[in-house]
C-alpha cells in the first residue's frame, strides 16, 4: 500500500509521456486525455493539468482535487487501489499543509500537518482524553471563524486517538465537511449521528434536512464531468475537438485574392526579343498609292515598335496571378479556440 500511494504522489508531478486527447481541449480548457497508465478528465492550462481534475490509473488508485502546471497543488484526494486515501493540501506534488489519512474502511490513522510530503507528529504529555477535549475546543474555533477545512482536521485528529467523542461529535464533523463541499464525507457522518443520536437529539432536523441537502449535490457533482464531456462532443461549432477553423481575410493579398506582376520573359516592356518581320523592325511600312508616291504609316502588327510582342504577357507586360497562400480565395483558416466551452 505505501508503494501505491508513493507511486501516486511520484505521478502527480511527473509528465506521462505516452498520451492522446480524446476530449475537448487538452491545451486550454477542460480535456480528457488518455496516458500509458490511466486518464485525466479535468482542465488544463498551457498543455498541462491545472485547476480541477480527476486522473483514474489503471490499477484503480485515483487522485481528484486542484492541479498545477501537471502537478497535483491545493486540496485534492489521492486514493490508492487498496481503498485507503489521504485528503488534505498538496504542494508541487506533495503533501504540504493539513491533511488527513484513512484506511480503506474510512478509520483515521494520522491527521495533521505534512511538510514537503512528511507527517508532522505532535508529542504531548497531556492525555488522551485531555489532549481529545483540546482538539475538540481547537475544532469548535475553527468553525466558529468559518474555518471548515482546519476544523476538519482537528476533529480528525480526536479519531485518530481513539477515543469516544461525545454525542454531537459527528453532527459537528459531518457540518464541517458539509460546508467544505466534501459531501460523500458529510454523509457518512451525519448519518453517523443520526443513527446513534435518535429523534429527540438536538440537531436531528437541521442534520436531516443538512442530510439531504448533501447527497442532493453529491449526486450533482458526480454528474457534472459528464455532462460537461457531452456538451463538448455535441458542440455545433468545434464537434468535441475543443477548436474550430476561423476564417479570416488573406494576410498576404488582403482579400484582393490576386497579384499583379511584371512578365519574366520580356521584363515588363510587352515585347519579345525578335523584331518584327512585316516591317522589317523599322515599325513602319510604306504603301504606294500612286504616281510614284509612298505613305508611311505605323506597322499594325507591332504597333509601330518594330518588335514582337510577348506570347507569354500578349504584349502587356505582366498578368494577374492568384495568391498562393490562399490559393485565390481571398480568405485562410485560423485555428481557433472554441468560445463555447
């Protein structure tokens, strides 16, 4: 088990190399991406897993919570295939900051402080029912400065000393995680409490409507991933390739889809390297009209320039020619990111 969840924490900062996009926008934006061990469902930033995300491995472990830069950073749950998990703050990959760790069958084990992936342990002359009743103070400051996340913890660490909490403990617990938007946990405490509190304790309405309230979103959340990946697949405008093709006006001829150039063969004069036979390249002709007289009078065929025209221009001294980078469309596609999701 402890080389699962090392291999767990060692995956949340390092870059899988085999991978394919199968989903929306692995770039920018919410993906799924398929890896050499497992896949991601969540957002990604600049090619990388970053804010909210879910990796399931092959094996069955698991790690769903906050990323960055592809590593696992803020609050997340790394859950190995044997069942047990850790829940609490991760830094760069690591566990850093307050977190808790569970068996398999949800019993706490640690709970506490980690620094850079350590456990923090608290040695304390006090009791264990003393040292129980301060963290249950420690807890209730917490959540009266809305602080649910560190109460957790605090509660946690009572678990952890096993020692029986009093009666309202698992009420207060499962508030706790409620309002931390932990709902599976919420529900498994409360129902903890309502189960061994009965009808007549203080807080049974307000934990049976919070209660309900829970698996409500629980079931809520489950869903959103998925509804979010069929949003993505029936997009009108990328199809589920998270990008669609913009187009936009020709860079290159601005629209114009042509290009006007001077003839290479007769360097823009019109005419061609051979002078003209009817005139002989004098680029006019004399026509008797009588008595011994001549008129001079422009050769027609050359126009009066004494050569050949350009085959290839026909005399213009250049053509039009269409635009290569658009190929005379006058317009190009953009590869651009889809704005509805």
């Amino acid at each position: 088990m402890r080389n699962t969840l090392l291999l767990l924490l060692m995956l949340g900062f390092s870059n899988i190399i085999s991978s394919q996009c199968t989903t929306g926008n692995c770039e920018d934006g919410y993906g799924e991406q398929n890896y050499s061990g497992g896949k991601y469902q969540g957002y990604f930033s600049n090619s990388k897993r970053s804010g909210k995300g879910t990796y399931t491995w092959t094996s069955g472990a698991k790690y769903e919570g906050e990323w960055k830069d592809g590593q696992y950073h803020g609050y997340g749950i790394s859950k190995s295939d044997s069942g047990s998990c850790y829940e609490g703050e991760f830094r760069y990959g690591k566990r850093h900051g307050l977190g808790t760790q569970y068996t398999a069958n949800g019993d706490v084990t640690f709970a506490g402080q980690y620094i850079e992936g350590e456990k923090q342990v608290i040695n304390s002359a006090l009791s264990t029912d003393v040292l129980a009743d301060k963290y249950l103070l420690e807890a209730k400051k917490l959540m009266d400065a809305g602080s649910y996340k560190e109460a957790i913890v605090s509660f946690n660490r009572i678990q952890a000393l096993k020692v029986s909490p009093p009666v309202t403990f698992y009420y207060f617990l499962g508030k706790c995680f409620y309002k931390s938007s932990s709902y599976t946990r919420s529900i498994i405490a409360l129902t903890k409490y309502l189960n061994t509190s009965g009808k007549n304790a203080e807080y049974y309405s307000v934990a049976l409507e919070m209660l309900s309230d829970a698996e409500s979103k629980s079931s809520t959340i489950a869903q959103s991933f998925s509804e979010k990946k069929m949003e993505i697949k029936n997009c009108s405008l990328c199809s589920g390739s998270g990008y669609y093709y913009k187009k936009i006006t020709c860079g290159s001829c601005r629209g114009r889809k042509q290009f006007y150039g001077n003839c290479s063969d007769c360097a823009g004069s019109g005419r061609s390297s051979t002078r003209c036979g009817y005139c002989g390249g004098a680029g006019s002709v004399s026509t008797h009209v009588g008595n011994g007289i001549y008129s001079s009078q422009g050769c027609s065929y050359c126009n009066a320039s004494g050569w050949m025209q350009c085959y290839k221009c026909t005399g213009n001294g250049g053509y039009y020619y269409a635009c290569n980078a658009c190929n005379g469309y006058g317009t190009s596609s953009e590869k651009t990111k889809c704005y509805k999701h």
